[in-house]
C-alpha cells in the first residue's frame, strides 16, 4: 500500500473558499474524492455539520455537495439540455425545463443548442460539467483542475462564478496547480510529493 497523504486535517466554512495544491500525484484528487464521499480514508474521518452542529449523516452528503472533475461524465450523444434532465431523475429533482435552460444560460452555454455534447469543445463540456454540479444547488462545491479547458474568457467567467458562490455562503475547495486559480481561495493548504 502506498501512502499518498498523512496527517491531513481542516475545517472550511461557508463563504469560504479552499485551495489545495501540490505537485502530480500529491494526492489532490485523491483528498477531494474523500472529501465527496467517493473514497473512505485509511484512518480519520470526514464530517460535514449542519447550521444546527449536529453532523449530517453520509447518506444524506450527495444532496449538499457538487462535483466538477475531468473523469466526471457526460452524455455525448445528448444535448446539454437532455445531460441536465437525466441528471436531474437521477438526483430525484423537479426542476422544469426552464431552471434548466436557466442553469445553462449562467454558465455560457446556449440552451436551444440541438448539437450533441459529442460536437462541443472541451471547454463547453467543462461547462455543462459545472451545470451538472449546480444543478441541485449544492452548499459545498468541489472542483478539480476547475478551469481545465477553458479559454481566457471562460477563466474569466469561472473566477467570477466561483467569487459570486462564495458570496452567497457556499463552500468551495479548490484542487488545483493553476496559479490563477491559486488565488481564489481564503486560505490554501499544500500536499507534499
């Protein structure tokens, strides 16, 4: 068994925004898919508290958090629109068509856009991406290498959004190298190689 991390330990609160860096294979992605939920921790634990202190039980962690990843997947034969709607039943939501295309006008994407996913760009992938995480209107939002294949414009728009979700009091932790990124956060913490 190889040790990726030890000894990691923090609190983010809402409103604020967290920063982890490191060099490839520090363990980034691998402390954001414990963080999630996904993976369990060889020792320690993860807790997310209620405004009322009490610990919100695991079962209940995917109605609070949002996930934007690279190995997140979306549904290349579909429209944005169609990707949101299954996502959508997945979840159990009864958003209408009209928070949909809602959702998708804020991060960029043209609603009544009938190309498949497979005939968009990475960058507008990485956007519906970020749709999907919104979609239930998480308190805490992950991204790993969150502006991954986004042009200057889409940088731009990313850094705003993620200033605008801070500002309403949500939590954001941030997996990145990307120096712009860096920036982002109230207070960074480093993995070591």
């Amino acid at each position: 068994m190889r040790v990726v991390f030890r000894a990691v330990s923090g609190e983010a609160r809402p409103g604020e925004a967290l920063v982890i860096t490191g060099p490839n294979g520090s363990g980034k992605s691998t402390l954001l898919a414990i963080l999630c939920g996904l993976l369990r921790p060889t020792k320690g634990v993860v807790r997310y508290r209620r405004q009322d202190g009490d610990d919100l039980p695991r079962d209940e962690w995917g109605r609070h958090l949002g996930v934007v990843a690279p190995s997140m997947a979306v549904y290349e034969e579909l429209t944005a629109l169609e990707n949101l709607r299954f996502y959508a039943r997945v979840r159990g939501l009864a958003l209408e068509d009209a928070g949909h295309r809602a959702l998708l006008e804020r991060v960029g994407l043209d609603p009544d856009r009938s190309t498949p996913v497979r005939g968009y760009s990475t960058g507008m992938a990485q956007r519906l991406k970020i749709a999907q995480a919104l979609l239930h209107s998480p308190s805490v939002l992950f991204f790993d290498e969150a502006s991954s294949n986004l042009d200057p414009s889409g940088q731009d728009w990313l850094e705003g959004h993620v200033r605008l979700l801070i500002d309403e009091g949500r939590t954001v932790v941030l997996a990145t190298n990307d120096r712009r990124e860096m920036t982002w956060g109230s207070r960074n913490v480093s993995l070591v190689g």
